[in-house]
C-alpha cells in the first residue's frame, strides 16, 4: 500500500526551494499539500500576497502534489489526526525558535500511530531572501497597502493596531512580535494619532499641525514600514476640505481614516464635558461622510465615523441613532468611543448594535477601559482595536528620567541600563528600505 505524505506551505511565492522539498516529499509516496488559510498566515508571518482559493489552485497545479487541503491553524493536529499520513516532511528550519512548540506536537500525535517526522535541510540561498526582499517591497506600495486593511477584516475577525507617530515607532510596530502557542503575535495595522503627531512636534492637540504636516508624517512612516494605515482625521475640518483630505490619503495608500462627530475647536475626548466641546448635527456628520466616499476613487479606501454620544453624555440611544445613519450615509467602520473606566457602556453599545447590524466593523479605543482583553473585544463582535496612544506615553517618562540621570549624576554611565545600544537601533533600522 503506497505511504502518504503531509507537507503545510504557507508561502505565496513559490521558488526553487520549493519545489525542491516538494519534490523529495513526492518521492517518499503520495504527497497531500496542507495550504495554511490567510488568517493563519496572517498571524504569525505577514499578510499573503495571494488570497487562500488562488494558492490551492497554485499547488494542485505542482506536478507530484496528489491532493492540495486547508490548514486553518498553525497547529497541525485537527490535520493529522484527519488524514493520518505516514509521514510529515518540514524543513529543518524549525527545530529551534517559535515553530518548535508546534514542532514538538507533530512528534507526539505522530508517534500515537507510528508516524514519523523527516526533515529535510532548509535552504539559505541568497538569491531566495532577494525573493522575499521583492515580496517586502510589494507590501509597501500603495495600491496593496491600501487594500490590507478590508483584506484583513475579511480574513481575521479582530484586528489590532498600535500608534506610530515617526519612522522610528513604524519600525517598532512593524518589527515587534512575541512567541505564543507556537506561532507569532504581531500587530496588524498602525494609527497615525493627531494626539501623538502634535504632541511629537511639541503642539497641543488642536488641530493646529496642518495636513501638509501630517502627510509628512505618514510619509515619514510608509518609507520603511508595510503594514496598513489607518489615519487619525479628527473632525474631518470643512466637508469641502475632507474630500481632498480623503483623496490624498487614498493616493497615499492609507486604509482607513477615522472622523470624529464634533465641530469647532478640537478638544481631547477624554476631557468629556469637563470642556466645551460641540457635537455636530447627523445630518451634517452625514453629508460629510456621503462627500468623502464620493471623492474615493477605490474600494479599498475605507472610512470610520467616530461617535462622540457616550463622551458628552448624550445618551445610548443618540450614540445608536448616530451609528446607524452614519452607516446609511456610508460610513465603513463605527467607532465607539468611552472615557469610563469599565467598559459597561462599550459593551451596551456593541450589543444593541449588532442586534440590528451584524456586518459593519466596529472599532474601539480601549485607552480608558485597558482591562478589557482582546479575545473580550472579539467575543462581543469588535472588530478592530486601536491602542492609540502607548508608545508616546511610554517614551516620555523614560527619557525624562534619562534626563534627570544625567544632571545628577553630571554624566551618563549610570544612564546605561535604560537605554537601548546603538547597535541595537541601527539593527532595527532597514539599510536598504
């Protein structure tokens, strides 16, 4: 009786590496093809260039590929114990690092039946990383980068995102990532905050940094980063301003811009009433809305109303009234916003409004309300989760204690173990982006 052979494949280009392992697994007997799903690609690696159904056509199309299945996890297990294949072919460039969790389950359910594991050697040819170079390039330009964002709610129910407010903080969301159950956490997207912006420039946070200002700023970012944007647009300024606002995001290769329901001088959120702050009518919060998806020249560019009701203690079924005309008028994406410290109201919120509308995203800035999980956010329908302000807060206090260090001390030795080395900077930053 003719053996069987698993081998998963995640990758959406497909090189001579490739086909190289491929064809010593086909050798070994009748070889099944385990593609991973996107949001299993997505989750431990990056956004795949290709979309799952075009990459099962890609390999059932291999010669000495027998069958071509989904892998819709990093875990191998639902898949072996389904097919039970004599043999599980990997490279062996997962002995060590975060795959070796996984690793390790394939050797224990294998032996359960007498299966075995082979691992071949994982080639390191150069011109195979100039591969994935190109493939890192693609990411950036505009037209993909744009269309991650939507992508990425199609595939993956919840979406993180943290605030990158320079090129440095783009890098650092772009390159953090932690081991977790044998695969990679990383984060999916970056927000561009107002707050952030003008408080990197030294200016309060009242829409008195320009657009041209602003621009620069995701330029600043989108040089050495790939992953999507999702841009901060306060009020959105004169409905005839937000329209050339929106196209030159789009142009950009923005995914998302988010618009607050307020008028008037631009007052922090999180102050609530404790300042004058205006909401505007939703009839005219709706015809800005209507005129910003009017000038989009794509599907992929999305736009995010903000609801301001819970803030300014408008009341719960205000916030409702306003999500769903807002969604009438075109809105992409609703963001509920709270400064309470327990997310009872959020919830609420969530709860009453996927009654009624089960498929467009919500997004939720968990500042105030940090106790709520993720997996929280995502068993209550949120879809997106913003952290948008972290990594300006973090800085501060610690450079102001560099600071401080340093003139008591009348100099830096003692400075050392709070500052990250040189070496290390210029490691995380790209020499060829």
């Amino acid at each position: 009786m003719e053996k069987t052979v698993y081998m998963v494949m995640s990758t959406d280009v497909i090189h001579g590496g490739h086909i190289s392992i491929i064809k010593k697994a086909e050798k070994l007997g009748r070889l099944i093809i385990g593609v991973l799903s996107d949001e299993a690609i997505a989750g431990y690696k990056r956004f795949p260039l290709i979309p799952f159904e075009e990459r099962k056509i890609l390999y059932e199309n291999i010669e000495g590929v027998s069958e071509v299945v989904e892998q819709t996890t990093l875990s191998y297990k639902e898949n072996i114990l389904k097919l039970k294949p004599d043999y599980v072919v990997h490279g062996d460039n997962w002995i060590n690092g975060y795959q070796e969790p996984i690793r390790q389950e394939v050797i224990e359910i294998l032996k359960t039946y007498g299966g075995e594991l082979i691992e071949f050697p994982y080639s390191n040819d150069p011109k195979y990383k100039a591969i994935d170079d190109r493939t890192r390039i693609e990411l950036s330009l505009p037209d993909f980068r744009r269309s991650r964002l939507k992508r990425s709610l199609g595939c993956k129910s919840l979406i993180t995102v943290m605030e990158a407010h320079s090129g440095i903080t783009g890098l650092i969301v772009e390159k953090t990532m932690v081991e977790e159950k044998g695969g990679v956490k990383q984060f999916d997207a970056m927000w561009v905050s107002s707050l952030c912006d003008s408080t990197a420039k030294g200016k309060p946070d009242i829409e008195l940094v320009d657009m041209t200002s602003r621009f620069r700023t995701i330029d600043d970012i989108m040089e050495v980063t790939t992953k999507p944007i999702i841009f901060d647009g306060d009020t959105g300024g004169l409905k005839e301003h937000f329209v050339y606002t929106v196209r030159t995001l789009e142009r950009m290769g923005v995914s998302m811009v988010i618009i607050e329901d307020k008028i008037g001088l631009k007052k922090n959120s999180l102050f609530g009433t404790e300042v004058q702050q205006t909401q505007d009518s939703i009839k005219n919060f709706c015809e800005k809305i209507k005129a910003g998806k009017n000038a989009q020249k794509s599907d992929d560019f999305m736009i995010c109303a903000r609801i301001e009701s819970l803030i300014l203690e408008a009341g719960m079924e205000d916030a409702l009234k306003r999500a769903a005309a807002y969604v009438k008028a075109g809105a992409d994406a609703i963001m509920i916003h709270s400064r309470k410290t327990d997310p009872d109201e959020i919830f609420e919120f969530v709860e009453k409004f996927r009654s009624k509308d089960s498929n467009t995203p919500i997004v939720v800035v968990p500042t105030s309300f940090n106790q709520v999980t993720e997996e929280e956010f995502k068993k209550r329908g949120v879809n997106i989760v913003i952290y948008a302000n972290q990594l300006t807060r973090a800085g501060f206090p610690a450079m102001q204690n560099v600071a401080k260090t340093i003139l008591k001390n009348h100099r830096a030795k003692e400075v050392d173990d709070n500052c990250i080395s040189i070496k290390e900077i210029i490691t995380l930053i790209p020499e060829d982006y």
